[in-house]
C-alpha cells in the first residue's frame, strides 16, 4: 500500500494504492476484509461500477429485477419507500465496513450485492466462482463532472478537493477514488470479451439510448429473460419507469431521506443526463479527457 507523497495536499493524504488502485482507508480497509472472508455462491449476482456511472439507478434496476415478486407498478413497491442504495448494499462500504463481518449465510439466492471493487481486486471466490458480474461505466467526462458535483456537495476530502483544476489533474493521473478510472473499466471490459456469460458490460449512455433493449439484456444475462406473461403485464415498461431519474428522484424518500450511512438519498440524483459535462468543463479539459480514452482503450475495441 503506497500513499502520494505530503506535497501533493489534502486531497492525496486521504487516498491509498493497492493493488493498483486508489482508495480511502475506510472503503480499503472494506476491501482488505471483504477479499478475506467474503465466500461467493455461484447464484450470487454483482453490480459494479466506477463511483458516479449511474451506481443508484443500476441498484434499483437490478433490484427490481431479481424480485419480480413485487409488482413495479404496484403501490407497494419497496423502491418506492427505500433509497436503492438501502436495497442492495455495497460490500466494501456497508457489509464489510468499520472491520465488520457480516454473517451472509442466510440470505436467499440469488443475493444481490454492488460494489466498486476492481476486477483483480475482488475476492477470490468471486472471480472462482460461477456468479454473474453486471458492470455499468459511464464517459469519462460525464462521470468525473458527477464526481466532482457529489464531492463538492458533500464535502467529501477523499473524492476531491474543491478546486476543479486540481481534482482534473489528479483524476489524469489517475488519482480518485477507486482510480485509475480507464484502468478500472478496462479490466471489466476485458473479462466481458473473455467470458461473456460472467461479465456483462453496460454503458450509462446506452442504457439511456436504448433503455427497453438493455433491460431485457440483462433479464437475460441473470438467465431471467421475461415471460410471455410477465411481457403481458407491461413488466418491462413498469420497471423503466419505476426506475427512471424522474420517478426515483421524486419520490419523498430520495428527496428528504438519509442513509443508515448518513448521506443525504438526494445527493445521489442530480441531472441524470448524457452530455452535461458541457456545461462544466473547459473545452481543454475535455480534449485532455477523450486523448487519454483514446490512448489507453486503444487496441481493445472499446469506445468510449
Ligand atoms: P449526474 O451527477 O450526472 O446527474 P452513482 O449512482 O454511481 O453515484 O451515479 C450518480 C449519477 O447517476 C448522477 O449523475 C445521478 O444523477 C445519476 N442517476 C441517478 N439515478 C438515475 C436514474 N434513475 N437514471 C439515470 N441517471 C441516474
């Protein structure tokens, strides 16, 4: 584990390397226990992604999926009285969190759980088992725009400082939280060519291009493809619209809400949009973004 040196401020005091990737203590000290004693069941199914590509809506998404019990258009939905993040929990920042651990023996199959945990970093019965990845990332320039936002709105020292130069150039270098940024989604996009039945990747932009085509992907990647009947009862369209930006973040849970961690439920939902780093970033920046995408995807058919 290596820290930045002293010099380069605040921000890199509270970030530590391992395994190649930055990390505040906290959420790294999650790691480190969660790749010790977490044990995978090959029903397991996880949601990752890089802090910012659209985590919250993914949880709700794959949350409704998994428990078809509850009707998405029924008034009963837990969705509609529980912030996404309070449903399905991340490893390494809920469960495994503050050195616990967690007895995660009696929940039903499939458990569901997100996480932000690199590719190579997760434990190893993860990557040994037959459990299913779901990987959601976003362009870069809509994501650090969103990290930096969050950041900023919550004051948090290990994301960001409040300086958007500074964050911009750490972020370059790869310096956030859970960073090297490319590095990450690289790794994920490459495990998806190599086994296509474990990894399945998404992209924050076409989900929101092509919300109906992705849903029913991942319905199948999870092996839960709709029936004739549940594509009757206008399931499909209930659950986009249950999970929608609009939906969710009207709702007075996600508007007045806090979490068990203490984050206020509306911090996680600002625009929800493709493109808004244009009203935030100076054109350099954004070249300087989309040359390094292009430099370190180059060769591995992924665009972004
Ligand atoms: P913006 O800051 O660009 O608005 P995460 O959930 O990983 O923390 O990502 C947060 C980003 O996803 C925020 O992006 C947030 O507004 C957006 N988001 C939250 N819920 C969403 C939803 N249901 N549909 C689309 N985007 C959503």
């Amino acid at each position: 584990i290596s820290s930045l040196p002293k010099e380069n401020g605040w921000v890199a005091s509270h970030l530590y390397k391992y395994q190649g990737f930055w990390n505040p203590a906290r959420h790294l000290q999650g790691i480190m226990i969660c790749q010790k004693n977490f044990v995978a069941r090959d029903s397991d199914v996880f949601l990752v992604t890089t802090p910012k590509s659209g985590t919250t809506w993914l949880k709700a998404i794959l949350f409704t999926l998994i428990n078809r019990k509850y009707c998405p258009i029924n008034q009963n939905h837990p969705l509609l009285r529980n912030n996404p993040h309070d449903l399905v929990p991340f490893l390494e920042l809920k469960l495994y969190v503050d050195n616990q651990i967690p007895d995660l023996s009696n929940l039903n199959s499939p458990r569901l759980f997100a996480t932000h945990i690199p590719f190579f970093s997760l434990p190893k019965s993860v990557q040994d088992s037959s459990c299913k990845l779901v990987y959601l990332c976003r362009n870069p320039k809509d994501t650090f725009v969103s990290l930096w936002q969050f950041s900023n709105k919550l004051r948090l020292q290990e994301m960001g400082s409040n300086s958007l130069g500074e964050t911009f150039d750490m972020f370059c270098r790869g310096v956030s939280i859970y960073g090297p940024f490319w590095d990450h989604v690289l790794d994920y996009w490459k495990e998806s060519m190599e086994k296509p039945h474990k990894v399945l990747f998404l992209k924050y932009e076409d989900m929101k291009e092509q919300p109906n085509a992705n849903l029913r992907r991942i319905a199948e990647f999870l092996g839960r493809p709709f029936s004739n009947e549940e594509e009757e009862s206008g399931m499909v369209e209930g659950i986009l619209k249950l999970c929608s930006f609009d939906t969710l973040s009207n709702l007075k849970i996600n508007r007045t809400g806090k979490l068990s961690s203490g984050e206020e439920n509306k911090a996680f939902f600002r625009q929800g949009k493709v493109g808004d780093w244009k009203n935030h970033l100076p054109i350099e920046m954004a070249q300087k973004l989309d040359q390094i995408t292009e430099q370190k995807f180059s060769g591995s058919g992924l665009v972004m």
